[in-house]
C-alpha cells in the first residue's frame, strides 16, 4: 500500500510564497514600510506632503451643467433636459416626457394627463407631484 503525500499543490505553495515576498507587518530591509511609517512625500513632523500647506484641499466631485441657458433643470438629485418635466411619484423622483407636450411642457398641458396629480411650474419648469 502506498503511503500519502502531504505535500501541497504547486498553486498553493505559489501563492504562500508569494505572500511571503511581500512583507509581514514589522518586516525589515529595504523598502519595508511599517504601520507607523508616513507614506513617500509626506512630512513625518506635520503629516502633509513635502512643499504643501496644511490647509484641507475641498472635495472636488463631478460638475454637472450649469442649466443657466436653459437647456436643463433641476429635479431632485437630478436633473433634467428642456422638454421634459420633473414627476415625484411614491418617494421617487425623476424625469418624465409627454409627447403631446413637446417641445414646451407646462402644466396646463401635462395636468390632464397626469390626473390626481398636483403641478406647480418652477423656474418655467413643470413640477408634478403624485400621491404623498
């Protein structure tokens, strides 16, 4: 009877001498980097990059159009493009289209079509508002 081997497979000791090579947290010898180790470039006495103020940069996320030339508006979160209007049904909000009231909605067009519905224009934009 042949006896077992317990050797590992080829993929496995592979990748735990992969995770080896990579350092342990404590490691030494070039270019081990600790927890407590600032990161390249950044000032170990004041925690900020080497030649910047201290002073926290503003988050700067998307920029979204600006609507002021009228070729959109705000509905929501969102924002919608002219010919649309804005519609808040059950806790949603979005943008709807009637094609009857192309190319100008207004609410004296979409009311009927939106029956149980309230509408208020806003900024020359129609506002629908369906249930509560």
């Amino acid at each position: 009877m042949r006896a077992r081997s317990h050797l590992l497979p080829p993929s496995l000791l592979v990748l735990a001498l992969a995770l080896l090579a990579c350092g342990t947290p404590g490691a030494s010898g070039p270019g081990a980097k600790g927890a407590s180790d600032p990161p390249m470039g950044v000032s170990e006495a004041s925690g900020t990059p080497a030649g910047a103020s201290s002073k926290p940069a503003a988050p700067k996320g998307p920029q979204g159009p600006s609507c002021e030339d009228g070729s959109c508006f705000v509905c929501g979160d969102g924002i919608c493009p002219a010919g649309f209007y804005c519609q808040k049904s059950g806790g949603v909000t979005g943008c709807a289209w009637a094609v009857e009231c192309t190319p100008k909605p207004s609410c004296s067009c979409i009311g009927p079509l939106t029956r149980g519905c309230s509408c208020e224009e806003r900024s020359g934009f129609p506002h629908v508002i369906c249930g509560s």
